[in-house]
C-alpha cells in the first residue's frame, strides 16, 4: 500500500512534469510564430516574405517585371512565395519533432504537413513593340 507522503511525492512529480511540458510547448509555439521566411526570384525581380503560418507579408516587384507575361508573373509569384513558405513551415515542424522526440507530444500536430516548394517557372520576356516604320504613307492610296 501506498503511504499518504508517497502519493503526495508522486503527485508533486507529475505536477512538475506537466508544468515542463507545458512551458516547453509554449516556447515551441512562440518560437514557431515569430519564424518568417523570405524568398527571391533567380533573376531578382519578385521578393515575398513571409510569416510563420504562410501568409504572405511583403512582396517586391522589381521595374521590370513589366516585360513578364502576366500569367508568368502570376506563377513566378506563387513559386516564389512558396519558397519563403518553406523555410518556416520546416523550421516550424523541427520545433514540434523536437517535442515529439522528448516525449512532450505523442503525435505532430495536423496542421503541419511536409513542406512543398515548386520549382520556379521559366522566365520569359514579352518582346519588345515594334515600331511602325515612319518613311511609309500610313493611309493607302488605293480603295479599301
């Protein structure tokens, strides 16, 4: 049997134990939402950054992104940001592995998928307008 002044120590252990876990996983959690992550294009004309739960933050777009397709601009966006992504969802699941390592967590939470980073997209120019010649008439002498 199990003396009053056993129960008490057990009791005070596992209250103290507690205790840790739940001041380790607060740290993990404020550590993980203070992470951001930032992100350029390989040519430089698109930076994202980002915070920690992947909302986009801050985005650059360098004067000569005019001469992008729009719908390339569109993907060179995406990809980009999701490479800002990247960085603090990993650095956001090594936290929480840590814990689950410890013993702290028995599972990683489910909101916390394998990052997925897109390669970038091709970049490719608009072609510059053509100019029309100016030696020529511009209405034609002929009928329409």
């Amino acid at each position: 049997m199990t003396s009053p002044r056993e129960l008490a120590a057990q009791g005070s252990f596992l209250l103290e134990k507690a205790k840790r876990r739940r001041d380790a996983l607060e740290a993990v959690q404020r550590q993980s939402a203070a992470e951001i992550g930032e992100a350029s294009s390989p040519d430089g004309l698109v930076r994202a950054r980002v915070d920690a739960g992947g909302m986009l933050t801050g985005l650059f777009l360098a004067p000569g992104v005019r001469q992008l397709d729009p719908r390339e601009l569109a993907a060179l966006i995406t990809s980009v940001t999701q490479q800002a992504a990247a960085g603090p969802r990993a650095a956001v699941r090594r936290n929480y592995e840590q814990l689950q390592n410890e013993g702290v967590l028995k599972q990683m939470p489910s909101l916390l998928p394998e990052p997925v980073v897109a390669p970038p997209p091709p970049v490719r120019r608009r072609p510059a307008p053509v100019e029309e010649e100016q030696d020529r008439p511009i209405l034609r002498e002929q009928g329409w």
